[in-house]
C-alpha cells in the first residue's frame, strides 16, 4: 500500500461512505463503498434482542443516536428490560438521568441473568480491516473520519450547542482548514470516542466534510472564487454553507425529515440574501443560521451547488455536484483533501 494512501470513512443516519484513496491508482481504480450506517446496523441488533423477548445490555462507545435510540426505546416500550455500561448509554441523551427516566437501567458491571450483548460504536475499525483483506487490501496507516458531533450537553438544547461550533468556527475567520482536526476537542465526544477506536485518525464533521468535498466538483471549483452556497441534503440533517475561496462567510443546518422543497427554496434564497434569522430555523427545530460580520458587503452569491443522499429534496437550486463522478462520496472526497492539504501534498487528482 502507498504510504500516502487514506482511508475515509464518512459516517452518516442513513450510510457509511468509504474511500480508501490510493494515489498510484488514481480515484477510478481506488476501492469505493457504500454500507448501512452503524447505528441502523447497532437498531437492527436490538431490534433482533427484541424479537427474542430478551434482556438488553449496551456496551461499547457513545454513538450516534437516530435508529440506536429509537430501538432501545421500542424495546422498552416492549416491556422488556435493558442494562447499558454508562458511556453507550450517553448515546441516547448526554443527561445520564433523563436516560434513567426511559427505563434503561445504567450499571458499571455486567448484570447478572441471561442477557444479550450489543456493543455500540460508530467505527468498527476491525470490520473494515477483515472485509478489505478478504480482496488483499490491506488498511492505510493514515485514517480520516467524519461523524456529527453536537458536543456534550446534558443540561442544554443540543441543538445550541452544536450550532456554538458553527459559530465559533465562523468567529475565528471560517478558514476550510480548520474543519479538520488532528485530535478531537474533549466536548466533541463521538469525535472523541472515534478517535479511541481509530488512534492517530483525522476528525472532521460530516457537514464539513461534504462541503470541502463539494468544492473539489469542477462547476463549484470554477465559481469558488466568486462565491457560491454548496449545500449538502443528508438523510438527517441539510446544512449550507457561502463560500468564497478558502473561506466560509456563512452556515444554515435543518434537518431533512423538516424541509420541503418549497420551504428550502424559500429559506437558501433569503440565506443567500443574508437575511435569514437564526431564531426562525430553530423555532422549526432546525440547528439555525449564522454570518459572518462583512457577508452582507457583497453581492449575494449567485451560484447553488448541491450533493447529499436527499438532493431531491433541492432539486432546481443549483447545479447538482458529483465530484469525480461520485456524488455519495463527496464527504470522503472532502476528508481526503483537507488531509493532503494538513500534510501540505497537492491536493486530489482524478
């Protein structure tokens, strides 16, 4: 294996995206992947705990919540009993007590009884390693992933606290490279339970990732310098952002069960415009908007570029990006590049 080979994984509600990136084979030759998510492959194993009336017990690392938590509360609502060590269990709320209050009983030990074991985790590093030497693939040393981390917050709406980052990003000059970390800030705690599973791995957020990755597209890298919206429509959350050059001026996140077509159109019109409120977004239970101070000194930017798994839900905004011809890639494509440009290599190259 090339010693500048990566290995990217982008891991989302819906999928977990792959690209280990090889640069003697070019990207048409590297090995490509789209799989279930690891918290719809974690809901399918309680799910199966629940069809065979057993007791559940969590282990493992927080995670993403989404189908975890909606699993563990069926199986509750099933009227079956569930043990989970304290740290998974911080997958369902990051208030320990509140996650009591569900039923789910958190224990420091394995209990006693017959019980069944799932362990919860948004990388299963082990996983990957056998799957890819089964085709004599072996794992890069250099690693890169993505998760969204709303940040620890067990008395407040997580919904702040995640949309404080995107504020604080935007505070300190929305530099593109410094959406990737080389180790994960300790409120970041599934970025930071990530890099437990994967030591010496890249961090970054899935919002940011498909971002810089939308920009690799050759329509968006032609208008970069002028100013454009690149919006990614997850299966859980669509977040936007204005981009210029190297820099973000301005960041929208909803989330996509929320947003119709008409009401996005509306919404990244008067984003684009400047002068969409944050309180409004939130009112709705989206994250919010921010802008950075001197956005509304230029023309709005014109340009809409699009990726996501739920692009339909903006189709007719803009140009629909594919970077490299590989649309569900775009998040992988943006871990790859910010790594070459933290170690300073040109960037990707088809």
């Amino acid at each position: 294996m090339n010693d500048n080979a990566i290995f990217a994984i982008d891991v989302g509600a819906g999928t977990q995206d792959v690209l280990l990136f090889d640069p003697e084979q070019g990207i048409e030759n590297s090995v490509k992947l789209v799989l279930p998510s690891p918290t719809r492959i974690a809901a399918r194993r309680i799910q199966a705990v629940t069809r065979l009336e057993k007791t559940l017990f969590l282990t493992g690392r927080v995670m993403g919540g989404g189908a975890v938590s909606s699993a563990v509360r069926s199986h509750l609502e099933a009227g079956l009993a569930a043990y989970s060590l304290p740290e998974p269990a911080l997958t369902l709320h990051d208030n320990l007590d509140r996650v009591r209050a569900m039923g789910l009983k958190v224990v420091e030990a394995r209990p006693d009884g017959e019980i069944v074991e799932v362990r919860l985790g948004d990388l299963d590093t082990a996983a990957f390693e056998q799957a890819l030497a089964l085709f004599e693939v072996p794992l890069p040393e250099t690693a890169a992933v993505a998760l969204q981390d709303h940040g620890f917050s067990p008395h407040a709406s997580n919904r702040l606290a995640r949309f404080g980052e995107w504020r604080r990003f935007l505070e300190a000059g929305g530099s593109l490279d410094a959406l990737l970390y080389s180790s994960a800030p300790p409120h970041l705690t599934r970025l930071a339970a990530a890099e437990q599973a994967w030591p010496g791995a890249f961090l970054m957020d899935t919002g940011a990732a498909a971002i810089r990755g939308a920009l690799l597209d050759a329509f968006a890298a032609e208008r970069a310098g002028e100013g454009l919206v690149v919006l990614n429509a997850g299966n859980s959350h669509t977040a936007a952002a204005l981009v210029r050059g190297d820099r973000v001026w301005g960041v929208y996140e909803h989330h996509t069960g929320l947003l119709t077509a008409a009401r996005l159109a509306d919404q990244i019109g008067r984003f684009r415009e400047g002068v969409l409120g944050h309180d409004e977004i939130f009112a709705q239970h989206g994250h919010g908007v921010a802008y950075r101070e001197g956005y509304r000194d230029f023309k709005p930017f014109e340009a809409v570029v699009v990726t996501g798994p739920q692009r339909e839900v903006a189709r007719g905004l803009g140009h629909l990006a594919a970077p490299f011809g590989e649309m569900m890639l775009s998040g992988c494509f943006g871990l790859v590049e910010a790594v070459r440009r933290f170690q300073k290599k040109p960037g990707i190259q088809a």
